[in-house]
C-alpha cells in the first residue's frame, strides 16, 4: 500500500529531513527514515547541531569531547570536528540513495560559520576547508544568501564546490541566487571542471513569511488585511518556482545545462507550521511540483506521513492567484520588501546565537574534562 511521503515522492518532491544528530545515525534510525518514510536527504544548521551536541541526554559525543580536550582544541576546533563528523557519516548513510538516483539526492548540508554570513573571502574559504575536510561527493556546503554571500556562492560553485544556498525570502533576492549559479558554472566551465558533479539547492524559506507577514496584518486588523492570513508564505513560494522555471528555461542557462549542468532546485525550508490554527501538512502538501525539495522537521514529516493528502502539483496553478496575494498585501499597506529584510536579518542573528550558544557550551564541556 502506498504512503503519502511515497505519493510526495512520487509526485516529484524530494524529501529531505531538517535534524541530524550522531543518535538518530548510530542508532539506525536515519537508514529506517530512508526505508520506510522516503527519505532522500538531509539539511543541517547551527540550531540543530547546537540541540544535538548539548543534549544532556545524549552521551555519544563525550567520547569525543574527552579526546578533543585532552588534545588542547579549542571550542571552534572541537565543534569543527564533531560536526564534520556526523555530516561524513549521514553522507556514508545515504551513498546508496546519490547513487541510486543519478547523483541528484542522497545529499547533506553543512554550513559556514554563521559568524561568516557579511564576509566573501572568509565564507569561500571555510566552503573549501569544509569540502576538503568531509570529502563526500553528495556534500552541500550552506551559504546563506546575504549580500556578502552571492559572491561566495558564484566563487564556490567556480570551484566547483556543491553548494545549498541558504536564507533566501524574497524573489529579487532569489533572482540573484540563480545569477551567482550561473556566474560560478560559467567559471567552472572556463576552469575545465566537469559541470556535472556540482549541484545546488536553493532554499526559500516559507512558514517564517507568513509568521512576520500575518503579525503585520492583524496590528492593520481590517476585515481585507486578516483575510489575507497565512496566505503570504505559499504565494511567495509559488512564485519562486515561477521564477525558477523562467529563468532556467533562458538561453544562458540553456548552455550550461547543455554543457551538462545541473538544475538549481528549489529547496522549501522552514515548513513546520508556526500557527498552530492552521494544518501541520499546510507548507508540504501545498507546494507540490515536479523537481522541488521540501526539508522538513521529524514532527512535520511524521504528519505527513500519517496523514498527508498528495494532490498532484499545487504550485504551477497558482501564479495569479498569488499574485492576488501580493496585490492585496500592497493595499493593505504590508511592506513586503521590509518583510523580507527583517527575516534575513533576523535569520542570520538566530543563528550566529545558536553557533556563539553551542560554542560556549562546547569550550565548558571540554574544560570540564581538562
């Protein structure tokens, strides 16, 4: 009998899991999300490493921490080594999946230093130490699509480093995402390197949309703003991939693609629910296309998986009514374009906190053994 996440699967969407931790890969339970829930990837930021290594109930990392201190590590050192640790083993885990689906999933994120998102030089060369250092095939290096990270994302993907750009709210923003690809396997190619081997995600970011968005319109509190709840983050979404069908389909991006690129896909992140008044399956089941991505926190895959209703496509139908979203958002006086620079903004701030977090428990940690 079919599943809802093989229905997903089935309907073109990648199913990544937004956790990792060295428990859920010793333990097996990555290889039976794989089996049984269609899991074909993994994405990982500075907040789940941060709740995975400080758990006070998981013990698989003081062994570890132990050696690392007694070497003199630093706590930069010690987070480098633990994390580029789990991310090479989920990558072992999930080989058969890059291989079975022709080097498209099976895939793993790791990010740069936060502390890294308003410095070119510095995000481009810690996407190197990293690559070389995990030296998987199916790795993803996040950089988060700041200002500073565009150039770092072109130079990286000349380099022919694979890369999930991360952060990204607004559609200008992400126009600009798909340029700095194209820059960097425009150089690739220069460079002779095998544009085949390099791919990207894009990740756009939809439950937070609607969490500033509807704060927004219940302080404006007219009958027209409210109706216009929750309705910002899939509208914006959807024209994402509006965007990305029209500008992979342009004659620069046909002769990377014929030179033999890959596509940058759309990657839906941020898609547990925030409002609780509003189904858990809301930012999975309606963003459905052909060759997207959704990452998705265990409780939202669960619910989908116990649950979900896979209806086929529901994003390619609904440009225009999408757009009606933006055009009452605009008369209800919603600055949109603030919107999205608060959540950029507010986005790099979370996690720059969570890595100085993880960091100040990881130099405790390693004094405590010294």
């Amino acid at each position: 009998m079919s599943t809802p996440t093989a229905d997903l699967a089935a309907a073109g969407v990648s199913i990544w899991l937004d956790d990792l931790s060295r428990t859920r890969i010793n333990s097996g339970n990555l290889a039976e999300l794989i089996e049984s829930r269609n899991v074909v990837g993994v994405t990982t930021n500075p907040t789940i490493f941060a709740g995975a290594i400080t758990n006070p109930d998981d013990t698989s990392y003081d062994a570890q921490v132990t050696e690392l201190a007694a070497s003199g590590a630093t706590a930069e050192e010690a987070v480098f080594a633990a994390t580029t640790q789990d991310v090479g083993a989920a990558l072992d885990v999930f080989r058969p999946v890059w291989e079975k689906s022709g080097h498209v999933d099976g895939r793993v994120s790791i990010e740069v230093s936060p502390d890294l998102a308003h410095d070119t030089e510095g995000t481009v060369a810690q996407a190197k130490q990293l690559w070389t250092k995990i030296d998987r095939p199916n790795l993803l290096v996040k950089i988060p699509a700041t200002k500073a990270g565009l150039p770092a994302i072109a130079q990286s993907i000349g380099a022919g480093i694979s890369v999930n750009v991360t952060l990204i709210f607004s559609l200008e923003r992400y126009a600009e995402v798909i340029d700095a690809y194209l820059t960097g396997l425009e150089t690739a190619k220069a460079a002779g390197i095998d544009l085949s081997t390099i791919e990207s995600v894009a990740s756009f970011f939809v439950s937070r949309v609607d969490t500033e968005t509807d704060k927004r319109l219940v302080a404006i509190g007219t009958d027209e703003a409210l109706a216009l709840k929750s309705k910002a983050g899939l509208a914006n979404a959807r024209l994402a991939y509006e965007l990305f069908e029209k500008m992979f389909a342009g004659d620069r991006a046909k002769a990377l693609l014929d030179a033999g690129a890959n596509l940058q896909r759309p990657l839906w992140a941020s898609t547990g629910v925030k409002d609780p008044a509003l189904p858990d399956t809301l930012y999975v089941t309606e963003l459905v296309a052909q060759g997207v991505v959704n990452t998705m926190p265990e409780k939202t895959l669960e619910a989908t998986f116990d649950h979900g209703v896979i209806a086929g496509d529901t994003i390619t139908g609904g440009y225009e009514e999408a757009r009606e979203v933006f055009a009452g958002l605009q008369k209800a006086g919603v600055d949109f374009a603030d919107v999205t620079q608060v959540l950029e903004d507010e986005g790099v701030a979370k996690f720059i906190d969570s890595w100085h977090d993880l960091l100040t428990q990881v130099a405790e940690g390693l004094e405590a053994q010294r």
